[in-house]
C-alpha cells in the first residue's frame, strides 16, 4: 500500500503527553488543556480543531495507532467501502489545509459526481451528466485515516498516548475536569482538562461513564434493519484507472430483503467490492458464493465486472453490526460543563449511505465554531452550546438513513428515554422517493440530489419551489434501460456481456 508523501512522525513515536497535571475546578490559570478520547478519524479532526483555541492537546486511543496505512484492530469497519463525499471533504480541507493533495498523492482517486459514478438506485439509473455537481474521495479506510493522522500528529501542540484505556471521566453533573486513564504497564493516572470531547465512537460506554457523574435522562433510538456487509479486494484490469464508481442499491419498498452491490475503485490499482443485504439475504464469506450474490441483486452489472477481475487474497472481510443510532445529548436535562461528544458516539447511520464521516467531520467544524465565538474555552454554557451545534449536520443524514431502512422487512426500532419516532418518516421517505426518481432524468433535480446527499447543502435546498415543482413534474426523460457505462470502459473490462 502506498505511503503519504513527506512521512511525518509514526503513532506510536510522536511526543509523549506531559505528565499528570492537576485537576481543575476554576477558570484556567496557564496554559489551556484539553484531552480528546479516541484517536481515530474524528478524534484527530477534533484534536486539529482544538489547538486554535487550546494551548495543550492530548489524545487518548486504547489501541495502538500504526506508523502507516494499516488495518486497526479497534475498527473492523474499515474493511468495507468507505467513500468521503464533499461535504465532509471540504470541511476537513479547511481544518488541515493540503490533506486533499496528501490523500490523492496517497493514491486516493477524486471522483465527479455524476460523472464518475453508475447508480441503479430503487427509481432507475442516475445518468451522468457531463459536469461536475459534487464528488468523492476514494480509498480505504485505513489510507484515508492514516493521511489525517500524519499531518495531525506533526503539530506541536497535539500529543498521543496509544495503549491507554478510558477508566473514568473525573468531575461532577456541573462540570467534568478529566479523565483517570489506565497506562499500558497497569498503572492509572489523571489528566487534568479545561475540555473533554468524546470520540471514542458507537461502541462506547459514554451514558454510563455520564451516569456515574449524576448525568442521566438522555434519549437513545434505534433502527436496525438486519443489515450485514461482505466485502473483498480484486485486481482491477488494466486500462481502468479511470473507472467509475458502480453501485446497484436495492429497493426499500419491495417487500423482500434489501441487497446491494458496490464496486469502489481504490490505491494500488484495485477495487474494494462490498455486497449487502438486510435481514434474511445477507451475503456470507464463501468465495464461491460471492460474485453469485453480486448477480442477484436488482441488476447483475457488479457481478459482471467481477467476472473480469482477479480477486486477491485474504478473507471475504463480514460483519452484521450496522444500526443506525443515535443519542441525543443535547437534549439531556442537565449537561455538565468542560464536556463534548463528537462523531459516532452522537449518532450511527447504515453505511451504506457514506456520509458518517462527513457528518462527524461537520461536527467537528461546529465544535470549533462555537470555540470562536466564545472566545474563551471556560465561558459558561459552552460545552451544552457545542452539544447543540453538534447535532445539527446529523438530522439530515440521520432522516435519510431512517427513513428508509425502516421499510426493510423486519426492521426493528427501539426508543429509550424518548418517544418513537416520528410519523413523518413516511413522508420524508416519499419526498426522497419523488426527488430521486427526477433525478434519473431532470438535470436541476441531479444537482440538488447530489447537493444534499453529499452534505454540501441542507435538506432545504430540496424544499426550494423550484425544485419541489421538478420533483412533482417528474424525470422528464425516459429511463435508462442499462447502466451507463461507456464503450471505452466496457472495452476496458473485456468488451460488452456476451461478445
């Protein structure tokens, strides 16, 4: 796998933390700290967002952070496609100038959208239409991440202690002051903060760790729609350096199992294939079955590109933990001061949607807007304010996630400490229905899809009457009868299907 250009100082050799410092309980007198739980994608986006505003930055990660761009063990999700759409691309543009070069220099692809993508979606094939509206940074996870965390960890300011386990946060229900950490050899210390942000990701404990502080009462819901991912690398064929992203979503309103296919160019000349499928058609690791499942989804285009294509070696990567949940923290009675909680931990969405890295990315750059305006990391309210911020950019992605995986057969919703949700989940699932269908043929409703779906634009930008009347008017050209790959591409893998 290629490495970033101008290799900065590994994860595990980057400066250590300063030692233990006390705990505070007063406005800060020195140097400002804060220490950021998690060092994956959202921790070290937080970390860089925090030393304009805070002197001292630690990061804590149980882990141990490679010195490259490797599989963690801590996240078994990178193995599946993970895409960045723009709108998360542009805000962690702005928060580490000069990553987008560093990714595509990494090998990562910058795809259009429309143009570099083939989509069956549940109302036809998107056309592709000659112009750029949005796009994509394409790789794996682990390039992705590791090109973050390079330029992040090269900041004087940020400090690293992998292999360090979250015991406790320290504090009270007014006000956290730190964490009690476990360190590698056993031994537990405190480190002492002016601000606690939270990234350590869905699978954390962060309402218990609250609730041992006298914080409770927060809303939890679920939609589980079964779904479970299989995903495998192979051999792109020679000539498709330049090969679109193809995908064939499945059809939430046909009452059978949902099922896609999605084919993800990445670095080294390969292409990252995930196969899904909601409760009762989930795909397995048997290779013989793989390229099989690939053809019966709703279009068997995926499955036929396989057929050109070499897979490599290694395991069919599987994995079945895929709810989209969200906690509302901002609606909690009471929120303690000095605390924040970014990324995952706020709010999981089915992936097959890509836009959790965005969303967390957003929050991020709303942390540190409400960082600017108050001036002062201590003023009074700031972390409730953040918590607010936070969960704005995750209603839309949380809406079109919902809305749709609650049509699977099967699907199950839970709600703690809160209502159900809402009814009007049918109809936001119809308008996207509506909006979706235009955009396979009307180039105004194109753009305001790929607007909003890559988190460029809010969900108002599909209100605007312009585009509610093309969204009734419908797609106004005739669907598409297969995908739109072009003659060169088709010549590229082999020629057209029978031939």
């Amino acid at each position: 796998m290629t490495s970033p250009s101008s290799p900065g100082p590994s994860a595990s050799s980057a400066r250590p933390a300063p030692s233990a410092v006390a705990v505070r309980s007063g406005p800060p007198a020195g140097p400002t700290r804060a220490v950021v739980i998690g060092g994956g994608l959202t921790g070290m986006l937080a970390a860089t967002a925090l030393v304009r505003h805070i002197d001292e930055v630690t990061v804590v990660e149980r882990g141990e952070l490679p010195d490259g761009p490797r599989p963690r063990r801590e996240l078994p999700q990178a193995r599946h496609v993970h895409v960045l759409y723009s709108g998360g691309a542009r805000v962690i543009e702005d928060l580490i100038p000069g990553v987008t070069e560093g990714w595509l220099a990494a090998g990562a692809r910058r795809i259009p959208l429309p143009t570099g993508l083939v989509s069956y979606t549940a109302q036809g094939w998107l056309r592709r239409w000659p112009v750029e509206m949005q796009y994509l940074i394409a790789c794996t996870r682990d390039l992705l991440d590791w090109v973050v965390r390079d330029r992040v960890l090269r900041h004087r300011a940020v400090h690293l202690l992998d292999r360090h386990e979250l015991i406790a946060l320290t504090g009270d229900r007014d006000g956290v002051t730190g964490v009690r950490v476990r360190t590698p050899d056993g031994t537990e210390r405190t480190l002492g903060a002016d601000l606690v942000v939270d990234a350590s990701g869905a699978g954390s404990p962060t309402r218990e760790r609250l609730a041992a502080i006298g914080v409770t009462g927060i809303e939890e819901r679920e939609v589980d729609s079964g779904l479970g991912y299989a995903s495998r690398f192979y051999r792109a064929p020679a000539g498709t350096e330049n090969f679109p992203v193809v995908n064939v979503q499945s059809a939430p309103r046909t009452p059978v199992p949902g099922q896609t296919a999605t084919i993800v160019p990445v670095e080294d000349r390969r292409w990252l294939v995930t196969l899904s499928g909601t409760r009762g058609g989930r795909p397995t690791g048997d290779p013989d079955l793989f390229e099989t499942f690939a053809r019966g989804v709703r279009h068997p285009v995926v499955g036929e590109l396989l057929s050109r294509a070499e897979p490599l070696p290694g395991e069919i990567a599987v994995s079945r933990s895929t709810v989209n949940g969200r906690r509302y923290f901002e609606r909690a009675p009471h929120w303690p001061e000095r605390f924040v909680v970014l990324g995952d931990g706020v709010a999981t969405y089915n992936p097959l949607y890509g836009q959790g890295m965005s969303v967390a990315a957003q929050g991020v750059a709303a942390m540190a807007a409400e960082l600017a305006r108050a001036g002062r990391v201590d003023a009074p309210g700031l972390a409730r304010r953040i918590q607010r911020a936070v969960a704005r950019p995750v209603g839309v992605a949380w809406e079109m996630a919902t809305s749709q995986d609650v049509l699977y057969p099967g699907a199950e919703v839970k709600s703690t400490g809160g209502p159900r949700p809402r009814p009007s989940s049918s109809l936001v699932a119809g308008y996207v229905d509506r909006i979706t269908e235009a955009a396979t043929g009307r180039m105004s409703v194109t753009q305001a899809f790929f607007d909003v779906v890559t988190l460029s634009a809010g969900a108002a930008r599909w209100l605007h009457p312009d585009i509610v009347v093309a969204a009734l008017r419908g797609p106004g050209r005739p669907p598409l009868t297969a995908p739109p790959l072009t003659a060169k591409e088709w010549e590229a893998i082999g020629g057209y299907p029978g031939r």
